[in-house]
C-alpha cells in the first residue's frame, strides 16, 4: 500500500517536504524546504528519514520553504536525480546561494559577539555552504515541460502543471499502478492567485484519486486585485505628495517583479509623482534577471508590455543597487524614494537598515505585500507593535502600516475550494502547507460546499492510500 509521510508544512506553512513511498516501489520526495520564523530551528535538527533512501527528488517550485534544504539533503546522502521546470532550477540557484550567504553573514557575526565571551565554540555553524550548494547544482536534472507526461520509471507516469504561483512553478501529478489498479495523486505544492499581473492562470486539475494542497489563506479570501492595486496605489501617491517615503518589503520572486510591473505602469500613465524607485535587493536582481530570460512564461499583459518597450520590468525612474555603498546612498534621499528590499518577512536584510532609518518618520508609509509568518519581524509589525529592536537599537513606529493581501501569489480560500470542484473521482484531500486554525476553516467549508471530507495531516503521520 503506498503511503505518504509529511516531513514538513503539517500544521505549519514552511518546512514543505513529503515523502511518497509505493509499496514495492521508489520512495519520492516531494519538495525539501526550509522552515521559517518560529520553526526555523527545526532545519537544524536531523531527517526524521535516511535521505540514502530517497530515489527522486520532485520540486515543485524554488521558494526557499520548497527547496530550502536540499542542499542539507545532499550533504547527508542524497544523491539521485532532482525534476524541476527550467526556471524553476535558475531560480533555486539563485536561491540557494543567497540563503548560503545570509547564513555565512550571520554565522560570522554571532561568532565575534561569541569570541568576546569566550564562548566561540557553542556558536551553531551554518546549515549549509556555498560548496554544497554547488554539489545540489551538479546533481542530475530533469526538466519536464508542462502539461506533457513522462515516465519516472515503469508504471509510474509524473506530469508537471503550472500551478501559477511563480515563475516555473507547478502542482505536481502522479499516476502509479498499485494490485492491478491504476491510482492518481497529485501535491499541489502553491498553487496561485489569478491576478494575472505576471503570470498566467493557475490550470485547472481534471482529476485525482489523492490530493494534498496547500491551505496557507484557507480561512479567508483575499482582497480583489482592482481593490489591492487600487490600495496600494494610493498610498504610494498620497504618500509622495506628502514628501514622504514609501518601503515595500518584498520577496525576491514573483512579488517584487509584481510590484516593478504595477509602478512601471503607474509611471507609463503619468500617475506616479515624481520620485526614485530603489530595488534594494541583489538577489531581487538576480532573480528579476531570470524572470527576463524566462519572459515566454509570463502573462499575456507581459508579453504586451514586452512588444510595446522591449522590456518587460524597467523604466526610467527605476535605479538597481546592486553594491552595499550603492545601498548605504539611499540614505541620502530623504523625500520621495521608494525603496523595495528583502528579506520579505523582515528577518534580516537591507530591509531592516531602512526601517532603522525611516520608521521613526510619521510621513512614511510601510506596505507588507506578502505572507508573514508567526515568529518574523514582519508579523510582528503587522499585529500592530509599537516598539521594534534593530541593531540594539529601539525603533518606535511612527510611519503607516500597510497590509495588502490581494497581492498573494497563494490562492484563498474561495479559489482553493473551486480547484478542488473541478476535479473528478476526488477519494481524499489532505490539508498541509498552512496554520492549523486555518485548516480548520477550510476544513469545513470543503464539507459544506463541496461534501467533500478533508484530514489535516499531522507533522509525521503516515498516511495509508487504499
């Protein structure tokens, strides 16, 4: 009997990592992320599984929540072929290696506050280097092509669907033979938002005997994308008048070049105020860089763009700092910037040299454009503190807080329950990827309008598929 045990993103949105095991057959992985804000500790404990026997590895996308630990995995004995799209292996790349970056940053720091104490030996070494990165790299790909069947080995066929959440990502379908009868399951990975500002729709499901989807907004929907561009696009433009600034703390992918498609729109239509926009993010360059090479992936309003200027993403007003001096002279512009930096959830950063500088400014606005997990910085500022720490330095916050949720490469509640609709001869939904007091409400909801039955996996459990 296969089975299916969650080695993450059970009653948690990170750490996304489930391994598909068929009775008498391979063991798959699916996914190997990190855990993020108050789990991040647990990316340092060991596999609850021997990655020596894992035979493949499938990804469904780069965030770092998805692949994440891949290079741990590795280091650790994994050493099969890895599936991902095109995109999807750049993007990791790109990744990877800054996450390898951030840790060697923060390892160094921590280790000199340690040698002061004499307490050097007790400093935890980073999760993973950049070698080993490079190791994950060099590893077998494979890189399907959507919508277009292959076989991983006899009687198992995987098909890779875009699941329109970021660029090359995709919910993943499985069909396996099991006692002479054909069975079909499919990992949702993320699944998108459908607001179409750069890629294209999520594709429906037609069917599937197994379904474990993510529930990361399954207790709420969002607000519409007219309603969220309309928001975010008065606070920018009520922001400017007032000589202020506006910072955007974003994630690399999808919601900065997001964010670089709405204000070269607002700036092609004369309604941005004059200012300078600042894409503080070396890996946000990076990864814009991939997008461009990647540009037949994106939505039919991008390709337009594209036509029309040549470039999909840049304009004039539009400045990339790609150094730390670069960086450090924004400083210098005291009105009308708009400064868009990492990390996303505010946990370390350029962006937190901004809030240091600006926060303190009632004539500032911050705009949270993405999910903020329990434990971050971000979350924290969301849930409405006052006073934040940065750098041993009190920071009150006087600056507008903004949150904008419409912007969410994940679909809400009411998309998840009408993908979930179109799928025929659906036996079992198992909910993960999400907060366990969301699961519940969608738990529900899936009951009443669908009469659908839903289990909320539990971190480990071994999930039996008759």
């Amino acid at each position: 009997m296969a089975t299916v045990v969650s080695y993450g993103a059970a009653e948690v949105v990170t750490g996304s990592c489930h391994l598909f095991s068929i009775d008498g057959g391979p063991n798959i992985l699916i996914d190997c992320g990190m855990f993020q804000g108050k789990e991040e500790d647990r990316n340092y404990g060991p596999f609850d599984f021997d990655p020596k026997e894992v035979d493949y590895l499938l990804v469904t996308h780069a965030h770092l929540d998805h692949v994440g630990r891949i290079p741990k995995l590795v280091k650790e004995g994994y050493y099969g072929p890895i599936y991902a799209t095109n995109a999807t292996r750049d993007l990791a790349e790109v990744i990877l290696l800054d996450s390898a970056k951030i840790m060697k940053e923060d390892y160094m720091t921590r280790y000199k506050k340690a040698q002061r104490r004499g307490k050097e030996g007790k400093v935890q070494e980073p999760l993973y280097a950049e070698s080993d990165v490079d190791d994950v790299l060099n590893l077998s790909w494979h890189y399907p092509l959507y919508d277009e069947a292959f076989e991983l080995e006899k009687d198992i066929e995987v098909i890779y669907h875009n699941a329109g959440h970021i660029l090359g990502s995709a919910f993943i379908e499985i069909r396996y033979e099991e006692n002479g009868q054909q069975r079909t399951i499919v990992f949702s990975g993320d699944i998108g938002n459908d607001n179409d500002m750069v890629l294209p729709h999520l594709e429906s499901c037609k069917r599937a005997d197994y379904l474990y989807v993510e529930s990361t907004y399954g207790d709420r929907d969002h607000q519409s994308a007219d309603a969220s561009l309309a928001e975010f696009k008065r606070v920018i433009i009520d922001t400017m008048n007032d000589w202020g600034n506006v910072i955007i703390p974003s994630f690399a992918v999808e919601r900065t070049q997001e964010i670089l498609c709405i204000l070269k729109e607002m700036h092609d239509r004369k309604e941005l105020p004059q200012c300078q926009i600042f894409l503080d993010s070396p890996m946000a360059t990076r990864a814009t860089d991939v997008y461009r090479k990647y540009s037949e992936l994106l939505s039919a309003k991008c390709q337009a763009i594209k036509e029309r200027d040549g470039t999909v993403f840049d304009f004039e007003d539009l400045v990339y700092t790609l150094d730390v001096e670069a960086s450090k002279k924004i400083n210098d512009v005291d009105r009308r910037a708009i400064i868009i930096a990492g990390s996303g959830m505010c946990n370390g950063g350029r962006i937190l040299h901004h809030f240091k500088n600006r926060l303190w400014n009632r004539k500032n606005a911050l705009i949270f454009v993405g999910y903020q997990a329990e434990g971050t910085l971000g979350r924290r500022i969301v849930d409405g503190a006052r006073w934040i720490k940065i750098y041993n330095d009190d920071i009150l916050i006087k600056s507008s807080i903004h949150t904008i949720n419409g912007f969410s490469a994940h679909a809400d509640q009411s998309a998840i329950v009408k993908w979930i609709s179109e799928m025929e001869d659906l036996n079992a939904v198992y909910l993960i990827h999400g907060e366990e007091d969301k699961q519940v409400i969608l738990r529900s909801v899936l009951k009443n309008a669908l009469h659908q039955k839903a289990h909320i996996v539990e971190p480990e459990e071994v999930i039996y598929l008759p």
